[in-house]
C-alpha cells in the first residue's frame, strides 16, 4: 500500500481545488481520499475484469467507499462520500479512463442511501458534482505510473475463474462442432441415397384390379364394423405411387387418395398417406378436393400420414381425424361416431394399399418423383450446418485463446 497527496483542479471551476490521497491496495484497486468544496470521502477505482469482456481490462468501476464487512446493497460502505451533505452510495462502472464521460452518466446504482436504509435517486446538485469529482479521480488515475501493473493484478485476481469458464464455454462449443459434423454426415448419407435412387430404373406398376373388393371393417378394440367395397379408380396424376379408391358402404360413399408418404425427410418413402376425396393436385396443402366422401351424410375432409407403415394394423392406431365441411375453407371436427367409423376406413384402406404385390414400385415411383426436391433440401441442409460447424469452431477457438491468456496469466502471477 502506498499513500501520496495530490491536489488537482477539475474541469468544473465550480468545484474548486480537490485534494486527495491516493493508496494503491490490493487486486489492482486504488483508493482516492477526496476532500474539497462540499466532497468529501473516499472514491474506489477499479479495473472491471468481467466474463466475457476483454483479458486486460480496459475499463474501470469506481465505488463509493471502501471495502468491509456487510450488505453493500442496504449497507452504507466505509468512508462514503458526503456530496452536499448527501451520502453517495454504490458504484458507477464502464468507464473508459482515457476518455471519462461527462454529464449525466453516473450509473443506476449510484444512489442515496438514507439512515434507514431506503435508497434514493440523487439530487441534482450531488449527482452533478458527483459526475465531475469521479471524472477528476478517473483522469488521475489514468496517469499513474502503476496503472499497466494495477490492471494486471485486476485481471490475475479473477483469471483462475475465467479460465475455468473459458473452458467450460469452449467444451460446450466444441460438442457442438462434434455433434454437428455428424448431423452432416447423416444429411450426406441421404443425399448420397436420394442420388442413388435417381438412377435406379423404374420397376413395372401394377394393373388396377377390375370391379368391387368387399373390405371388413373393424374398430379398435377389433369389434366388427360391416363391410365396405372398394374399387380402384386410377394411378394418382398429382401424386406418383398412390392410388386412388371408390368407397361404398351402407354409412359411405366418395373417393380417398392412398400412397406413399414422400413428404418426409426420407430418400424412400416408408410412410402411408391417405387422403380423403380425389387429389387432382400434387400440394400437400389443399384445403378441399373432389369427390371427398360422405359418412353418415356429412361431408368429410382431411387426412392422415403414418411415418412407418410397419405400425399400420386393423385396430391401430385407435383414432384417427376426420372433419366435417362446414364450408370452402371451414370445417369442423366430425361426430364421434363418424370418426370412429373413418378410422376404420382409413386404417383398413391403408392395409389394402399395402397389400399390392408393386408395393415397391409405387414406392420407387414415389420416391423418384421427389429426387428434386429432397436434393434440394438435403444441399440446402448441408449449407446451413457447415455454417453452423464453422460458427461453433471459431468460438471453440476464440474460448481457448482466451482460456489460455488466462492461465498465462496465472503463471505470472506464480512467477
């Protein structure tokens, strides 16, 4: 520790001549013993090493008062500076030293503290003379001798926390760089697949089975629902793989589009689509199509997707959604016992569709005509984690330098 009086004449005339002494204490912190018109007490400059903020510090928090024991939010500290007779307390930090700010820029936690521990935001005339005495000390300090070696020991102080923070950030992003690189080799595996499938030659379809098909029908704790016919109309136009039926039942009549389900992230569909009405158009997001069927004389609309056909059986899964047209782009969910009953249909449609012997050429056919669009979105994918894996890298990297400064740091505070 190490005392000096000095004498210094602010900026402000208003003030008058400040003296104060100076001790220099540890962790890089300074006290300035200030007395002068209307000022006195003790003004704590310290050099902010904060996470995240530069190795060296390059700015500094002044505190109002000097360290002890207590609660420094509703305690006042040693040796508070009395500002026309008002008790400054707390801190006011970012400041640069080489350039102090002027005017209005004591922080929000300069405040008053009264006797009884409520806080107070400052007068006028305290704050003002409060700015330009902080001011005087930061210029002070800015030109002392010992400022380089008192920012070291700022940042030494706190350089073990940092470094271990430091390298907790860089393991972070370094999982992600990891975890990343194998989202794109997953991604280029399905490119690659998806371009093997473009090459592959088409397999012969099927032909569509003439006349009606009796289908029974069951619900989902397997009770027995009757028997619907279906017929096969045509190979789907808008959607390559699928089929479409003709649906007659004593509850049903209308038409459903059942395929595979190639708007999924798959190079091979593995899913089942069904759709209610006759799809004229290759869009997922129709609202209404032709030919939508009618139970129990309510129109109904919708569909449904299952990601595995695998998981498809007579009685699962139990529920399925169907919607009454309520108008062009309105509608609402159907009946109870209408659901109950699309559900069957749905389900047993869906076991009749995977039933075809070409159960692998309407899959191919699905899949091939969506080559375009799942290269498309496989590349784009890509792009976007190579960004995403160099972002992670050059923050593993800038962790690490840093989390290494910081341990230089520490070897010279051994040496």
């Amino acid at each position: 520790m190490r005392g000096t009086r000095s004498a210094l004449r602010p900026s402000n005339p208003a003030l008058g001549l400040l003296t104060f002494d100076v001790h220099l204490l540890k962790h890089g912190r300074t006290r300035y013993v200030v007395r002068g018109r209307h000022v006195r007490g003790s003004f704590v400059v310290i050099p902010e090493a904060t996470k995240g903020g530069p190795v060296l510090p390059e700015t500094v928090r002044v505190q109002f008062g000097c360290d002890g024991d207590g609660d420094y939010w509703r305690t006042p500290r040693e040796d508070e500076p009395f500002v026309h007779n008002v008790r400054v307390h707390g801190w006011t930090d970012g400041i640069d030293p080489d350039n102090p700010p002027s005017g209005w820029y004591l922080g929000r936690y300069a405040v008053n503290l009264r006797d009884n521990g409520i806080e107070r935001e400052l007068t006028t005339g305290a704050r003002r003379r409060t700015e330009a005495v902080v001011q005087a000390v930061v210029r002070h300090w800015s030109r002392l001798p010992e400022r380089a070696a008192l920012v070291l020991a700022a940042a030494t102080t706190r350089a073990a926390e940092y470094a271990k923070h430091e390298a907790e950030l860089a393991a972070e992003q370094e999982a992600k760089t990891a975890s990343v690189r194998a989202e794109r080799a997953r991604v280029r595996s399905r490119l690659y697949a998806v371009n093997g499938i473009s090459r592959r030659r088409p397999r012969p379809q099927g032909s569509l089975r003439p006349g009606w098909v009796p289908v029974g029908l069951v619900d989902h704790k397997g009770l027995g629902m009757g028997t619907v016919r279906v017929r096969e109309v045509e190979f789907s136009a808008a959607m390559p793989g699928a089929l479409v039926y003709e649906v007659e039942g004593r509850r049903l009549e209308g038409r459903f589009t059942v395929g595979c389900d190639q708007w999924r992230p798959e190079p091979l569909p593995q899913g089942v689509r069904v759709t209610y009405g006759h799809v004229e158009d290759s869009s997922p997001f129709r609202h209404e199509h032709p030919h939508e069927p009618r139970v129990f004389g309510v129109r109904v609309g919708g569909l449904w997707d299952c990601e595995q056909a695998g998981r498809i059986t007579a009685t699962a899964p139990a529920r399925l959604s169907a919607h009454a047209r309520t108008g062009v782009r309105t509608r609402m969910s159907a009946s109870d016992a209408a659901e109950r009953y699309c559900s069957a249909v749905l389900r047993a449609l869906a076991l009749h569709y995977l039933a075809r012997s070409d159960r692998a050429a309407l899959q191919l056919a699905a899949a091939q005509a969506n080559v375009l669009s799942q290269r498309a979105q496989a590349r784009e994918e890509l792009r976007k984690l190579l960004d995403e894996q160099r972002r992670a890298e050059r923050a593993a990297r800038r962790h690490r330098r840093r989390e290494a400064e910081y341990r230089s740091l520490l070897g010279q505070a051994d040496g």
